[in-house]
C-alpha cells in the first residue's frame, strides 16, 4: 500500500541515511570520485521519483540503478578515460602468501579477468557489496534460484581460471585493464 | 587442481577490493546538498550523452518536500551550519500557501460518527459506478509545499501537479505527470513501466465490505499504533491507488466514522468546485501540530479531497500559521483496459 507524501519523504531520507554510503562506495569501486559521486547523486534522484511506486526499495534495488546509472554515464568516452587512469595509477599488490595455496591478488585479477563482464559483475557483487543470494537478485533481477545458480557457474568458470593460471607465475596484471567497470 | 569453496572464492575476490582500508562513504556535506537539491527537485543532470536508466526521465521533477522532512533536514542543516540555519538570515519572506477553504458549520451537536454512518449506509446501495479493465485509471490533482534549501535559506513554495495513472495489478502502467512550477513553463512528464515496477495494489482492489476483514486489511499497512490520525491516511492511501466501488466506500466511511476525536467540520466547496462534508483530526503525529481533513462526496460516499493545514506552528517552514500545506483532490477513479494514447 502506498505511503503519504510525508511518509514517503522520511523513508526516503531514511533510506538516503541508510544506503547513500554504500552507493557510493560501490560506484567508487567502479569509477573515479567525481563520477562516483554523480553517479550516488543520480541514483537516489531516480530513487525519490520512484518512491512509493516501487514495491521494494531497498539496498539491492539502489545497486542495481546504480548499475544502470554507472553504465549510462561510462558511455561518456571522456569519463570512461577517466576511470581507467585511475585504475592504471592505482599499485596493485601482486605477491603470493609462500605459506599456503592462496593465490595472490595478481592471479585472482588474471582469473577474474579472463571471465566474462557478468560473471565478473556478479562475483564482486557478492565479495565488494556483500550481497546474500536474494540481494543479489534483486540486483540482477532476477529470481533468488537464478540467481544462486548463475553465482555457482560464476564461481566454477573462476575455480578453473585460478586453476588454469595456477602453474604461470604470479606477475602483476596489465594495470590498465578496467577490470572494475561495470560496462 | 585446487579445491575451493565459495566462501573462499569469494574472500579471494574481497582481497581485489579497491576500496579496501578506505573509509566507508558517508553522507557528508555534499550528501546533504545533493539530497536537499534532490528533493526540491533541482537534482543534478546526467552525464553528457547519457540515457536515462529505466523508469528514469530526462527531465526532473519537481517534488514535495512536506514538513517532517524539512524540518530534518533544517535541522541537520542547522548542525553543519550553526548560526545560520535554514530559514536564518533574515529577509526570507513568507511563503504563498492556498488559501484556506471556507467551512459551513453543520448544525449544532451534529454527531460525525452518526453523519458518517448515514453517508456509508446511503453509499452501500449505489450501483457500481468503477468500471471493469485491467488498468486503474486514477486522475489527482495534489498541492504540497515544496521547499528547496540552498544554502542557509529555505524558500518555499505551492507547487500544484496533475497526475493521471494508469496500473495494472502487476505493477506495469504509465503515469503521466504534470508540474506546474512558478514562473516557469510546465513541466510534463511520462513515464511507462514494467510489470512488478509499480505498486498495482491487487490487495486493495480485492478490499472488503465487511468492518472487521477491512479495517485487517487497512491496518496491515497502516498500524493503529501510529495513532487515530493513520485512519485517515488509510483512507487517502486507498483512493490515490485504486477505484473504490460503493460497498468498500461505504465501509471506509464507516471505518472512519471509529476514528476517536473525528470531527464534523462542516459542507465545504472543494477546490474543483464539489460539494462536499468535511472531516478532521488534530494530531502532531507528522512532527508539528496538522490539521488533516477529508471531503467526502454526500451523494456518492467518494473521498472528493484531503487538505493539511499546520494549525499551531511551522517549525523551520517560513509559511504562516494557519497554511495549508498539502492538498489532493482525486477527481477521476474508475477501471480500463486500455491506457490512453
């Protein structure tokens, strides 16, 4: 049932209070601040004008515009540039821990990089955001079943990733690959 | 080959983490200019060359900020500034809010409960005059302050929107919006969604006639302990979302005949020009003392309109005491099976 007008008002500023962190960490994730912040901006933009309308409005919901939002704004040549030197500016840790089997990050962004932009998506969407099965289809819209099964093939194609660059050294990744965009 | 479970997978992929050891974003000073702009309907315009995401318009609407939340914000705005709040500064002048509506008392001791109970029982043996389709097709017509905060200043303004809906149980219609902004040309909007994108309200559609299943059903969304006040929002809820066939009207009058401290205010012309018998609450129960009226239809039993007026005080609001604050007028409810084109 829908709210009043000022009900809706203070569960959208609630919900601004609640989530506006986490949007913007995970468009930070994925592009540079300014954009980052833009992108946090127009997302509960599209928020408030859909308040009260959508029967769920919650932290997935706001990821998955986010998403939409992140995508529209990476067709911008310029801001997608942007992104990448940032990227390519950041070090990445690329030493394996000697003492166990844990690959190093260098590996695990080969592997991630050898997966395809979904499973990729889907796979940070899960360690970065810290999404449970049901927030994660909410995300990706779609049902909590699909969604479990799409993380599990997600998880055996980066199992055989890891597995196939296993036996290559564990050098640093190419550094410009944007590998955190969305798009 | 390694065996490694998911959660391990999943700590390997956490390790990439760019943002890893870095605060977590919080709503700061910028948080709190983009959400006030936000709400007042200036948000900030997409990237060049950007489509909108679904659902999404090109074009900003402007929006209601009512008093609760302007009061939050003023007071959160008061915190980052201090010594000039919202409001502070001097020079801001009083709002224009529409002027109040003119009440005819009814007879002396007229009873709203008994008045009430003769409009449902008149209600419940109209023919239904809701249609049948697919689609509620919903005509409103609202007014609410708007408040935009830029700066240390809160301005406010009447702000008055046409809009039309059209909703199928699924969720999916179109709603077609139209602001009308001071000074300004305006503003339209139209917007098409998707199944499951909108509230379609099926539970209200199948509402009962019967006192005691309706007020369950009115009060799962609407909990009695929020206060005598939630039963008129019930019913302002109710008609902004669906057409109400005379049996249910005829039990909504009734549940709201049980509101305690309801009164009779008086016949009243609505704002469209309707004639109507108005019925309120004085509660503080959206953060400052309001007044909140109902003009029900005493011909059909149809809630015509519903009126706030802030009664005592306005807070961090410039507008004077008494203002009305918000207004819907609900001027077409019926079922369809098409959307216009």
């Amino acid at each position: 049932m829908a709210q009043s007008a000022s009900e809706r008002e203070r569960s959208f500023v609630a919900l601004y209070e609640r989530h506006y962190g986490s949007v913007l960490t995970y468009a930070r994730r994925r592009t540079d601040e300014a954009s980052a912040r833009d992108v946090a901006a127009e997302t509960f933009t599209v928020a408030w004008r859909r308040s009260g309308e959508v029967t769920r409005m919650d932290l997935p919901w706001l990821l998955r515009t986010a998403a939409l939002v992140l995508a529209n704004q990476q067709r911008s040549g310029r801001r997608q540039q942007r992104t990448a030197d940032r990227l390519a500016a950041q070090p990445r840790q690329v030493a394996a821990d000697p003492s166990t089997d844990r690959p190093g990050p260098a590996r695990v962004a080969r592997a991630l990089d050898a997966l395809s932009p979904d499973d990729r998506e889907l796979l940070q969407l899960v360690a970065w955001e810290r999404l449970s099965t049901s927030g994660l289809a909410a995300v990706l819209g779609c049902t909590s079943g699909t969604a479990a099964v799409r993380l599990h093939r997600a998880r055996r194609r980066l199992r055989a990733a890891l597995d196939a660059a296993d036996d290559s050294a564990d050098h640093p990744a190419p550094a410009a690959t944007p590998r955190r965009a969305t798009s | 080959m390694t065996a490694r479970t998911g959660r391990a997978l999943t700590d390997l992929v956490a390790g990439l983490d760019p943002e890893t050891g870095r605060p977590q974003g919080e709503v700061d000073r910028r948080a709190l200019a983009d959400l006030a702009s936000i709400l007042s309907g200036g948000a900030p315009e997409p990237p060049p060359g950007a489509s909108p995401p679904p659902g999404a318009s090109p074009a900003r609407r402007r929006r209601h900020l009512a008093v609760p939340v302007a009061a939050a914000l003023a007071a959160v705005l008061l915190v980052l500034w201090p010594g000039g709040g919202p409001g502070g500064g001097g020079g801001t002048a009083l709002a224009a809010t529409p002027a109040p509506l003119t009440y005819l008392a009814l007879p002396a001791g007229t009873d709203p409960r008994q008045l009430l109970t003769q409009l449902a029982a008149r209600t419940a043996t109209l023919p239904d005059d809701t249609g049948t389709g697919r689609y509620a097709h919903l005509v409103s017509r609202d007014w609410n302050l708007s408040t935009s905060v830029e700066g240390r200043r809160v301005t406010s303004a009447v702000v008055p929107q046409l809009r039309e809906s059209w909703i199928a149980p699924d969720g999916a219609g179109r709603v077609l919006t139209t602001v009308e902004r001071p000074g300004r040309s305006p503003r339209r909007e139209d917007e098409r969604y998707r199944s499951g994108e909108l509230s379609g309200s099926p539970d209200l559609r199948s509402l009962s006639a019967d006192d005691r299943v309706l007020a369950e059903q009115l009060e799962r969304d609407h909990p009695v302990e929020n206060g005598p006040a939630e039963r008129l929002v019930a019913l302002k809820d109710t008609y902004r979302q669906v057409p109400v066939p005379p049996a249910v009207r005829a039990g909504l009058l009734r549940y709201l005949a049980a509101t305690p401290t309801l009164t009779a205010t008086g016949t009243v012309t609505d704002r469209a020009g309707r004639t109507g018998v108005a019925f309120s609450l004085d509660s503080d129960y959206s953060g400052l003392p309001t007044r909140y009226t109902l003009i029900v239809d005493p011909d059909t039993g149809k809630l015509l309109a519903s009126e706030d007026t802030l009664t005592t005080r306005a807070g961090a609001l410039n507008v004077a005491i008494p203002s009305v604050i918000g207004y819907t007028m609900h001027l077409a409810a019926t079922y369809t099976d098409r959307i216009a084109s």
